[in-house]
C-alpha cells in the first residue's frame, strides 16, 4: 500500500517543478503538428475530470459516471489502429485492446476477456476517447480551420514543460467556449486538454501525469488471459444493450435545420446532425429503458417539456445538452444529445416527436 502510495505521489511532485517561462509558441504550427500527431507512439498514465452535470440513463450508467468524475487511465499506443487503454478503479479495471483484427474487452472483476466481432453498430463513448491524444485530436478537427487559436504559455506536464494553443469556436450554436490544448513540440502529442464553457468555466480536463514516447512492446498490447480467466466472443451489435438501431426510415433527412451526415464506421446506426463543435446525435432507448430514463431524469431536476406529438425532459449544462422524447405513436425513447445550445436540442425534439409511421 505504501508502495503504491508513493507511486501515485510521484507525477504530481514532479508537476510541482517551476515551469521555464519562454516565448509563446506559434500557435499555427502547433496546430498542424497537432493534427499529424495520430499515429505517435506512447505509453502513459492519465487522468480526466469531467462536472458536466449530466442525468444517470439505467442504460448509460458507465458513460453518465466518466463524463462527472475522474477516470484513471493506463494507455499505450504504437498507432492510430494499434492501442490499449485501461480504465482503473478501486473495483478493477476494464481493459480496452484495439488491433487491425478488431477489439477486445478484458473484466478485470469477472476475469473475463471478450472478442468483439462484427462491425459496432453503435460505439458508445469508452476511455479510450478521454486520453488527452484522442480528446485533443478530435476536437480539434471537429472545430474546423474556421476556429480560432492563440499561444497559450507554456506548462509543466508530465515532466515536460509543452507549449499550448487555445482555440475558440466560431460555430455560433456550440456550448464550447474554449479548448486549451498543450502538446509536445517536437510530435504534437497532447499531453493536457481543458474544454470550457461559454461562461469561461472548465468542465472537463484530461491530463497525462506520466508519459514517454517509446513503442510500446508487442507483448502489451496482445490482449491474453490467464488459467483461471474466462473467454468469449460477443457481436458487435449485442453490445448496445437496449440501445435501438437506428435506420433510414426512423430519422429524417434534417432536423433543426440540420442535415444528417454520414457518420463514422463506428457510429454508423446513430443518426448524427450538423457538423462542426454543435452536431448532435440521436439514438433511441428501447421500451421501459427508455421511459424510465425518461421519468428519472425529470424527478431529479431536469425540466419537463411538451412536444407537438409526445412529451420529455431536458437537462442543460454548461457544456452539454440532453433533450429525452417520447413521441406518443412510438415503443422507443429517443434521446438527443450534444455539445449545443439547448434551444437547438429541442427544436430537433419536437420535429422527432411528429414522425409519422413508427413502429409500435
């Protein structure tokens, strides 16, 4: 216990060391590097915060808990298609392996590994996407070249004092109000990300309190499991849950204004809205899940809302908008969500609730 204590303790005094004040880094070309830094080999420890303030889906349990609370991750990668993350608790861990043969999961409670086959229908949000390199990437390319940045001075991340950049979106309807980003000069690997609201406040920070960037070894990256542990194979499309697939026929070609986008491989069975910081997802919960969720999420303090053809509930934070309808000629819930302005989010609501020819 000592041991490990000192482990813990360890990153944070080296944090503690004074910061070498120097000239802004242009913030031009740390963006680019930024932007080329995919396939960077490393191997690190790091933490996200997140107060977003979101309701608890029965369904989204372990998403609603990493969006407002810490996650401790381990992370290797020795490309964008080669990686593992463990997200570490006091219970275990949930390991996540990702290789161009496809994903494994591993339990560390039920000492059970699982294949993934198949496609992911749909690819909820996982640790994996918290590490500061997939968090800062992404939204980075989500904002577009029409955002604009400016140097940030430089910190003491990791051991590494790193130049950053802060970008602004321009996108009118996002929650965003900033991105601070700091990477590595040398490969543009972010190593702490802070996303703030429209009011200035930080809602979410992903940091790396340890990191290097040597290939990881074959070894670890090979997911395996020992005598005693169990496996199995489980299709890619079983892992929603009571998530509802989505298809054609169940979503408009536009709602709020906003067309509906190919999504990525991954996604491809939610229908996804807009582009830039302020696109927004819909997915249905299926039956009872989603009434129930639905009923929750108003008793604890979400504001209840009446729709042209059924009723819901929303919840808006600083950065995050959730809007949940219940058209009356459905069996699905249907659950809107995205960094945007909540007035966008029921507008795209109330249009869902009106759909005529659902199936009951």
């Amino acid at each position: 216990m000592v041991g490990t204590a000192a482990v813990c303790a360890l990153p944070v005094l080296i944090n503690a060391l004074p910061v070498a004040v120097g000239r802004p880094a242009d913030a031009a070309q740390l963006r680019a590097r930024i932007l080329a830094s995919a396939n960077v080999p490393y191997q690190g420890y790091a933490q996200s915060n997140g107060a977003l303030g979101i309701p608890t889906l029965h369904e989204l349990s372990d998403v609603t808990a990493m969006l407002d609370g810490t996650t401790r991750m381990r992370a290797w990668q020795a490309s964008a298609t080669r990686w593992r993350v463990d997200a570490l608790s006091d219970a275990g861990e949930h390991d996540t392996y990702r290789a161009p043969g496809g994903t494994f999961a591993w339990d560390s409670g039920s000492e059970l590994l699982t294949e993934v086959t198949g496609t992911e229908a749909i690819r909820l949000p996982r640790a994996a996407d918290l590490v500061p390199p997939a968090l800062g990437l992404r939204l980075l390319r989500d904002a577009g070249s029409g955002a604009r940045i400016s140097a940030l001075p430089a910190q003491r991340i990791a051991g590494r004092t790193v130049p950053g950049l802060r970008l602004v979106p321009t996108d009118p309807e996002t929650t965003i109000g900033h991105v601070d980003i700091w990477a590595d000069p040398g490969n543009g690997l972010p190593l702490q990300v802070e996303v703030a609201g429209r009011g200035g406040q930080v809602m979410m920070t992903s940091r790396f309190m340890q990191v290097n960037f040597s290939r990881p070894a074959s070894q670890v990256l090979t997911p395996a499991h020992g005598p005693g542990s169990g496996f199995s194979k489980t299709p890619a499309a079983d892992i929603a849950g009571a998530i509802g697939n989505l298809d054609d026929e169940q979503l408009p070609d536009a709602l709020a204004g906003r067309r509906r986008v190919p999504p990525p491989a991954a996604f491809r069975e939610i229908g996804i809205y807009g582009d830039g910081l302020s696109r927004f997802a819909v997915i249905a919960v299926r039956g009872r899940t989603g009434l129930r969720d639905l009923r929750s999420t108003r008793d604890n303090g979400g504001t209840p809302l009446t729709f042209k053809g059924g009723f819901g509930v929303q919840v808006a934070t600083p950065l995050i908008t959730v809007a949940l309808v219940h058209p009356y000629n459905s069996f699905d819930t249907f659950l809107v969500a995205g960094l945007a302005k909540p007035q966008l989010l029921v507008r795209a609501a109330d249009e869902l609730s009106v759909k005529p020819d659902r199936d009951l």
